[in-house]
C-alpha cells in the first residue's frame, strides 16, 4: 500500500510592520543570539533545541556570532515572559522565541523591540508587529488531515481530535483547519477532542479518559506526534484500532510500519512540521 508522508516546508518568512531590511554594516562577531522556548517536554521540541545548538554551534565556530543561550520555561506565558524581560536585560542583541501564546508575550516583545533587540517568533507564534514571523501553515496542515480522512473512510464516520498545547497558535490553527475542513465533509462527525500536548504519554492519558464516553470512532486527526499514544489508548481499552493520523517521529513510523504489515495492512498518512525550522530562525535573527 502506498504510503504518504508530508513533511510541512516553512511557508514564509514575514517582515510585518518593516517596509525594507536593513542594511547590516556592523559585524555580528561580538554578539551573542538567545532562544526562549514555551516547552521542551517532547520530542519534537528535543530535536528542534538540538538543530539550534548545531546551527548555533557552527555559527560560533566560524565567528559569526560570540555566544547563544537557551532558556525554556514549563509551558507558562508568564514564565516565559519573564525570561525574555532577563534576557532583555543582559543584553541580548537577538532572541528568538518559539511562543507559548500568540498574545501574551506581545508586550515584552515590544518592549524588546523598542530597546533594539532583533525578534524572531517561529513555529508557535506571537503575534507582535515588530517580530519577524517565520511560518509554518499550520491551517492547512488540519484541512489536509480531515481530506484524508474524508476521502479514506468515503465521507463518513466518526472523528476524534487530539490537539497540541492549548493556548499556542500552533493548536489554534489546526484546529481552525479542522473545523474549516469539517464543514465540507458533513458525513464526518467530531465526537471528542482532547489536548495531547504532541507528547505520546498525555495523548495516551487524555485518550483513554475520553474513550468511555465515545461512540465507535472510526478515525483520529492529530497534531503529530500523538499517534502512537493514541494506539495505545485504544489497543489498552480493547477498542477497534481506527485510522489514526501520524506523525513524522520514529515511534510512530514504526508502528505504522508494524500494523502495515498485518493481513489487510493499515492505511493512513503522516504529516509534521521540521524541527530543523529552529536553524531557519536563528539564520533569520
């Protein structure tokens, strides 16, 4: 059976709130780049810190930049606002910020901004005016999940949902995408949705607590990186394994592989964003 497999390219760049780039004459070399980031209890998250480091690192081998530093803090706006506020206060030339709210670090973005600080948001976005956007289509990524779906199952059955992080921009608009694309399919019926945080143990956990209550589901929409959680809950609650949207990451590819081979195979798709997409900012920043 053909596979499918997308793997989501960054779909822009923006310069909102600039007319023209500024030219830099000023060399880099003495300065330093710090990354804060909403939450790094994932996968995705792990390797996205790690592709950073590596882009980082050379950066600072061949003279580019003089120094880096990442702080994370435990999915809180507030928290993470406050360590933008400290890294403002260091000295930090730029920072680039994977955002735990699209709203809530707008003020000290630019209040950075406003002290000549270079922001960059990516993946999950702020909104700000005076940051640097660099994008995923994350609206599309949920319309073309619910496609699927609709096209697999032949326009009918019942849909679970498990969403990202609550709050992030990330979560909002692939919800959005889902439920745009839910209004074309009216044979598809969203039974529940749950937040899964894109970590397999909370994806197991809030899936099997929702279970009892559902309908036989004959498909899940995912976020990526909540499919293998997902099986677990329904292989642990003795239900029928329905189609479950995967991810890019090795645990899920792998269990797609194993029910792929079984007699009458597994027909899904898997679809994610880069995590290398941490590199493109620090370039951009």
């Amino acid at each position: 059976m053909k596979k499918s497999r997308v793997s989501l390219a960054a779909a822009s760049v923006l310069a909102l709130g600039m007319t023209t780039l500024p030219a830099f004459a000023k060399s880099t070399a003495s300065e330093g780049i710090a990354l804060s980031n909403s939450y790094a209890g994932n996968g995705w998250r792990q390797q996205m810190l790690k592709m950073w480091t590596l882009a980082s690192d050379k950066a600072i081998k061949d003279h580019i930049i003089a120094k880096t530093k990442i702080v994370n803090s435990n999915n809180s706006a507030s928290q993470q606002e406050s360590q933008i506020e400290d890294l403002i206060l260091q000295g930090w030339k730029a920072i680039v910020i994977d955002a735990a709210s699209p709203t809530a670090l707008n003020g000290v973005i630019e209040k950075a901004c406003h002290a000549g600080v270079v922001v960059v948001v990516f993946d999950s976005l702020a909104t700000a005016p005076c940051a640097y956007k660099v994008a995923y289509n994350y609206t599309r990524m949920g319309q073309m999940n619910v496609d699927f779906v609709a096209k697999a199952l032949h326009g009918k059955g019942n849909v679970l949902e498990v969403r990202g992080i609550a709050g992030t921009s990330v979560d909002q608009d692939t919800h959005k995408g889902v439920i745009e694309a839910l209004k074309k399919h009216p044979g598809l019926k969203l039974v529940g949705s749950v937040h899964g945080n894109w970590t397999q143990s909370i994806a197991q956990k809030q899936v099997a607590g929702i279970l009892p209550s559902l309908p036989p589901v004959q498909a899940v929409v995912t976020q990526g990186g909540d499919g293998y959680g997902t099986y677990e809950a329904f292989k642990s609650a003795g239900r029928p394994i329905p189609l479950i949207i995967m991810g890019n990451r090795q645990d899920e590819l792998a269990l797609w592989s194993r029910l792929e081979k079984k007699k009458g195979g597994y027909h899904t798709m898997s679809v994610s964003s880069a995590p290398g997409v941490s590199s493109i900012a620090f370039w951009v920043a």
